[in-house]
C-alpha cells in the first residue's frame, strides 16, 4: 500500500467482496478498465474475469473502494450486484496477506470462475440452474421455523449443507436443534462434488439449505445437485453467504463461532464470543488461523495454539490422519515451505488458473507407506558422459533428494578424444560451436566421452 504519510495510514481500510455470473461481452475491454481502475485507485487482491462472470477480492482504502462500487455501477453487466464492503484495520500481518494475495494487484482471464471438480471430464453444471436464493431474514426464519413449516414451498425434511471446506467449519458454522448441519469435511472446493455424488442419500428428497462464505461456492454446487434430477430439486441457497447473514444478525442468529474469511482478516465473528475451534494438538479451546500453521502432509491449514506451536511445528490434519499418518514418520520432509504462494483452495472461489497453481508440494507419500522417490532419468550432452553430469548436477541431487532420485547413465556411442565428424556431413552432425571448441575432458572424471547419436557410418574414428 502506499501509505506513506500518516494522513493516510489514518483513513480506513477495507475489504470489497462480490462476483456476478453475467456473459462478459468484451472480456479485452473489461480487463482494461479493471486493470486501470484498480490500479489508480491502488487496490490490491484479485480480479478473476471469464467469458460468464466476474469475481473479485480486493483491499484498500475505504473511500477507494467506493469509487471503485460507483465506477462498477456504471456497467449494466453488473445490475443486482452484491458488492459486500467491510471496514477493517489495515493488513498488519504480512505473511496472512501475502497468502490471501493482498500484497499484489492480479487481475487474470480464467476459463471458469470456479473450478468445480478437478475431474476434467465433469462438465460444470449450469449456472442458470443454481438454488433459489434466500437472503438472510428468509433463510433466518426458515431456520427458526424448521419443525413447523419446514421447507419454504415444501413438505420436506430440511437439511443445512455447508458448503465450504473442512478448516473453514471448524470455527463456525450453523447450528440449530431441529435441522442437522451437513459438513462436507473436505480439504478444498473441488472435492465437493465427489462428496455430493457419495452423499447423495443425505440430499435426495429432502429441502436443502446451503451456505458458504459469501455465496459464490453454492451457485455452482446447488446447480450441481439440482442436476442430478427428480428428488433434487428444492435446493436453496443464502444470498450473500453468511457474510451478509452476520450483518443482518450482528448477535450472530444461527451462526454460531466465526466466519472464516480469504483475506487478512482471517476471520469475522458476531457479538457473540463463543469459540466453536480447538487446538489440533491439545483440544483446547482456539480459533485463532493467524499463525497460518498446516499440516505437513497436505498443506491445509490446522488450528494449533501458541502454547502447541511452541513445542513442535510438524503438524497433521485429522484428514491425514484419518488416512494413517503420523507427526512421527514426517521427519524427512521437514524442509521449510513457510513463504508460500496462496493455495488455490484457501481462495472463496478457485479459478482454473489459480488451480494450476496448485501444486502437490507434498511428501510422495500414499497411505502409510512411503512411496519411491521419484526417478529422474539425466540425459548428459554430446561429447560428455554421465559421471561428469553427475558431478555437475551435485547440488540439485542434494537439494532434491528427499523426494528424487536422479539417474545417469552413458550415452551408447563412445567418441574418440575429439571427435572429427566427416567433412560431408559436418553441418547435420554436431553443432560447429563444439567442432571450433571441444571441451577440455574434466579433470577427476571418466575419461570417456559419449554421444546419443552419431551419423550412419560412423565407426568411432
Ligand atoms: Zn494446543
Ligand atoms: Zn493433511
């Protein structure tokens, strides 16, 4: 930010939040007023733009952020919007807004707004198709009212889906007495159609009631569900997420904890100071995702208490400890990954270009067995051999060799010491730079030198 004098370290801060399913005639033209809109009024976060929407994140002075709504406005696209402004402090914690992407301007053409499955040969469901939306005062007294007049149109048992992932629903979710609450208990968005299709029995029949932070991630899954057909279709979701619900219902109605938020907020409660989180390691009471602690194996992000935090820093998720991993066998991997690029599933709706980010940055590892390392076979160049690569690619073997193994071997041609390729072919068989300059052979290796390819007759003289 530039803040550089205390006038404007004074004024306040903000967060703006919203996305429009809307077809974006001129993608060019929109990216150009993004791209100098945000930039002149010093904004930071993400804009996500796709031939069917917008989605955007961004921080920055208050009155910016404004200028920003009122210039949006101004396109018709963006009729009915839901802009949600929120003051805050300024992001003090580097490390949490660097994660969340708040350090940087990054406006992106993606294919989707939301990459619903990783599965490329699931087609996104239509957007058209999605849940009706009820805004928090119908989905408010819907919840109130359950066991009485149950679903809104229907006579229907009424579940509440949320939407969103596992270490999100640790510190806060809806909770009533009458309608039982669905937690997925997945690490990222892209998982909850697979979740959906094993869990469809939970659904079929009844009126669903679904909610994720600030409704994007329930357009897509509730047009999911409603396309699986016949006992389906009375899917409903809250417009504006939960968001907007704690905003009507500052004492935080059926929302019970915190709302887990994708920028450096981290979090945002109610009035109500109840703490739904406990500490991964010692279960005691904690809510607290500042510290950005994760589990070693998968990377999503665990509640650990300072006090926790002080005695280790190998961490595993209940997730992968479901699958059988121990904080015992994780010693080998324990490199530093701290200064990491925000994870696409840590983002409220996932691109498909920020999916590419998404690396697997863990051990090669399956289940309780480890897996082999990884086997990388080197090729060496003409005129080389592979004891010379090897000893030049040292330091990358070192760097890699908790999780690869690289692999040389010699080329199957043997070159004289200097090799004279026949005049007539001079040009097609080795590049004239090695003709003027044969390397000297290095010192402390095998002498031999190899070549993969060599021309038809040749016979090593
Ligand atoms: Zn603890
Ligand atoms: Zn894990």
């Amino acid at each position: 930010m530039t803040t550089d004098n205390n006038k404007d370290q004074e004024e306040e801060y903000g967060v703006l939040l919203y996305y429009k399913y809307s077809a974006i005639p001129d993608l060019d033209e929109l990216f150009t007023f993004y791209d100098s809109n945000c930039n002149s009024l010093g904004l930071l976060g993400r804009v996500r733009l796709a031939p069917h929407g917008v989605n955007v994140t961004v921080g920055g002075k208050l009155s910016s952020l404004e200028k920003h709504v009122a210039a949006v406005k101004l396109n018709s696209l963006f009729e009915g919007t839901d802009f949600k402004l929120a003051s805050c402090h300024q992001p003090s914690n580097d490390r949490v807004s660097k994660e969340c992407g708040f350090t940087s301007l990054s406006i992106r053409v993606v294919k989707e707004l939301v990459t619903f499955s990783s599965n490329p040969l699931l087609t996104s469901p239509e957007i058209s198709n999605a849940g009706r939306h009820l805004s928090a005062v119908e989905f408010h007294s819907v919840l109130q009212n359950a066991g009485e007049k149950e679903c809104p149109n229907y006579h229907k048992r009424l579940v509440l889906l949320d939407a969103r992932n596992l270490y999100e629903t640790r510190i806060g979710k809806f909770h009533t007495p009458s309608v039982e609450t669905l937690d997925p208990g997945i690490r990222q968005y892209s998982d909850l159609p697979s979740w959906i299709d094993n869990n469809s029995e939970q659904l079929r029949g009844n009126c669903v009631l679904m909610y994720c932070t600030g409704g994007i991630r329930c357009e897509m899954a509730s047009a999911y569900i409603r396309s699986k057909g016949a006992g389906f279709e009375n899917v409903f979701q809250l417009f504006g997420g939960i968001q907007r619900y704690l905003e009507q219902f500052p004492d935080g109605g059926f929302f019970e904890g915190k709302n887990f938020v994708f920028d450096h907020r981290v979090s945002v409660g109610s009035s109500d100071a109840k703490i739904l989180g406990t500490c991964l390691l010692c279960s005691s009471s904690f809510d607290d995702y500042s510290s950005r602690s994760r589990c070693t194996y998968c990377r999503m992000l665990v509640l650990v208490c300072d006090s926790c935090q002080e005695k280790s820093s190998l961490f595993v998720c209940e997730l992968c400890q479901k699958n059988g991993k121990r904080v015992g066998s994780v010693s080998l991997i324990k490199n530093d990954v701290s200064e990491e690029e925000p994870t696409a599933f840590e983002l409220e709706a996932v691109s498909t270009s920020d999916h590419t980010r998404l690396s697997p940055q863990l051990p090669w590892r399956h289940g309780t067995m480890p897996l082999r390392k990884l086997r990388i076979l080197c090729l060496h160049g003409f005129r080389q051999n592979a004891s010379s690569f090897k000893g030049r690619t040292a330091s990358l073997a070192k760097k890699l060799k908790n999780i690869a193994e690289l692999v040389f071997v010699d080329a199957p041609h043997e070159l004289p010491f200097i090799y004279q390729p026949c005049l007539a072919d001079s040009n097609d068989s080795a590049p004239s730079s090695m003709q003027q300059n044969p390397p000297p052979p290095p010192l402390n290796c095998c002498n031999k030198k190899f070549a993969w390819l060599v021309v038809p007759n040749f016979d090593g003289k």
